[in-house]
C-alpha cells in the first residue's frame, strides 16, 4: 500500500481565503476588524520566528495584529498589566503569550489572567476543562488543526481506535480528548509507555507528538493506518522532521501527514479562526463549528 499524501499547506490555504473573505464580511457588514495581540517577553529565536510567523498570517487575511514585545526580565505585574489593557479594549479580540515565559514569571497566573473570551490559544484552564466537557470556547490549536486536516481528508473518528503517542499539554492530551468528544476509542502513549508497538498498531488513527525523530517505524504501523506526524524535530544539517520514518511508513498508511507541509501550516491558520471567530461571536454570528466539540 502507498499513503495518499496530506498537503497541509494547500489545506491551509484554502481554510484561509475562506476566512479572509469571512474577515472582510464582518468589517464591511459590521464594521468590526478582528485584532489579534501577540505578547513576546523575551528575546527566545524560535518564539520570535513564531510570533512573526503569526503577526504575517494576520496581516494575510485582513486581521489586525499588535505585537507587544516585553524585555526578558520585565516584571510579571507589567505583564498583568499588558493583559488587563487588552482585556479591556472592545478592538482586541484575541489575546496570545508567547512561551515559554522567563523564569521569574509564573505562567499560569499569567495564562489565567486572560479573559476566557480572548484566549485563542485556548491555554486558559477554564478553556482545557472544557475540553473534558465539550464546552471549550477556543479549542487549542494545534489539536484543532489535526482535527481540522483529518475532516477535510474526511477520515471517519467516531468508532475508530486513535492512539496518541506523546502526552503534552499542548498536542497531546487535548488532540486526545478532542477526538474522544467525536466519539473515537483513544489511547494515550508517552514516554514511560512499555512496548509502544503493541498499542501503535491497534490505531486506525495515529498522531505522533512526541519530539523522537523516527519514532514510529513500519512495523509499528497497521497496514492502511492514517499517520499524522506532528513532531517537529531540527537535525544536525539543520532540516526539520517529523517523528514518523515517513519514507518506510507511506508503504503501510493509506494517509500520511508529512513534517514540514503538514499539520504545521493548520496550527497559525486555527488561530486565526479563533480569532475571527471571536469577533463573529462579539456581533452575535454563531458558527456550526460552535457546537464542533459539544456532544450535546
Ligand atoms: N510556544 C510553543 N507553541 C506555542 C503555542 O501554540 N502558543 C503559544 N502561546 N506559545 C507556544
């Protein structure tokens, strides 16, 4: 067997233009711009290189962006503050920390200080614990990225076995209980999971988030399986990969995410769409999506 290959990237793309022209329709309909605002403390390489990747893709669609830049040793009260303001300002409709945060800053005093009705990222424990009920506002967004590909490749979830290998709070768990609330039988594997294989090859659906480059070889594949990658992992000669042996597992999958080019363009693009989803909903525009995660 040979996988079909995911194009996250055009999947990209295309979600895109249809939330620029949705973005469009609430400014001259409404007369409502989404805003995003961006909050970098610090002066980490790869944070920076993500926070212009998410500033570009909203300048792409129509959203507005501000990027607040803090410097590394700012004190957490100046931050709180940052986010009081934007809470407070009917413009912002979306309100992102970059992390990690510095040391002296406590992270989750900072990620629950923002108001559940801005946090797109959907970090606030108020938004993870809906995750267990269906009630997220704003599901995270990787995991809703994964989840997004896996429907526009229309892949069936409910009754199917998915098993997850890495256990983060980021991609792992919830990608778990998002796919739990459609119904699917999830396993959870991580790093301390004896004999990997054993569980690996019960997935119709496998995502793999577990930062190993080539962790998940043929033979721990069910032949036809749909393998989504997630790592994202920088070798020595400086390329990225994902987790999968991608070239040895296409023979087994029938449906492979590549690493780059796969779920890695769907996680900016769901940030966008809980940002503009947010600006909708500020203007009373329910979404069928609104009830994507609520099994009720
Ligand atoms: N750092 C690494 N991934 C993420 C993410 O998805 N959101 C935020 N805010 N910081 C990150």
């Amino acid at each position: 067997m040979t996988a079909r290959i995911i194009d996250g990237k055009a999947v990209a793309r295309k979600l895109r233009a249809e939330y620029g022209a949705r973005v469009e329709q609430l400014a001259s309909r409404h007369g409502v711009r989404p805003g995003l605002a961006v909050i970098l403390v610090g002066d980490n390489a790869a944070s920076r290189v993500y926070v212009r990747n998410k500033v570009r893709a909203c300048e792409e669609i129509g959203i507005r962006s501000e990027l607040i830049a803090l410097p590394a040793d700012a004190p957490e009260a100046v931050l709180l503050a940052e986010i009081d303001r934007l809470n407070a300002d009917s413009g912002t409709h979306g309100i992102l920390v970059q992390l990690p945060l510095p040391g002296h800053i406590a992270m989750r005093r900072v990620l629950e200080r923002i108001s559940v009705d801005k946090d797109v990222d959907g970090f606030h424990l108020y938004n993870v614990g809906g995750l267990m009920t269906g009630t997220t506002v704003f599901p995270p967004c990787t995991p809703f990225g994964v989840q997004k590909l896996l429907e526009h490749e229309r892949v069936e979830i409910a009754g199917r076995n998915v098993v997850v290998v890495g256990a983060s709070n980021i991609v792992g768990k919830p990608t778990a209980m998002m796919l739990m609330q459609k119904d699917a039988t999830v396993c959870i594997c991580h790093k301390l999971t004896r004999d990997l294989a054993q569980f690996t090859l019960l997935a119709d659906i496998l995502v793999v988030a577990a930062g190993v480059p080539n962790l998940i070889v043929p033979q721990m594949v069910r032949t036809g399986a749909v393998v989504i990658d997630v790592g994202i992992n920088r070798l020595a000669d400086g390329s990225i990969t994902g987790d999968v042996d991608f070239a040895g597992v296409s023979r087994k999958a029938s449906l492979i995410s590549p690493v780059p080019g796969g779920v890695g363009p769907m996680t900016v693009t769901m940030l966008l769409f809980n940002t503009l989803r947010s600006a909708e909903r500020g203007v009373g525009i329910v979404d069928e999506t609104d009830g994507l995660l609520a099994g009720i």
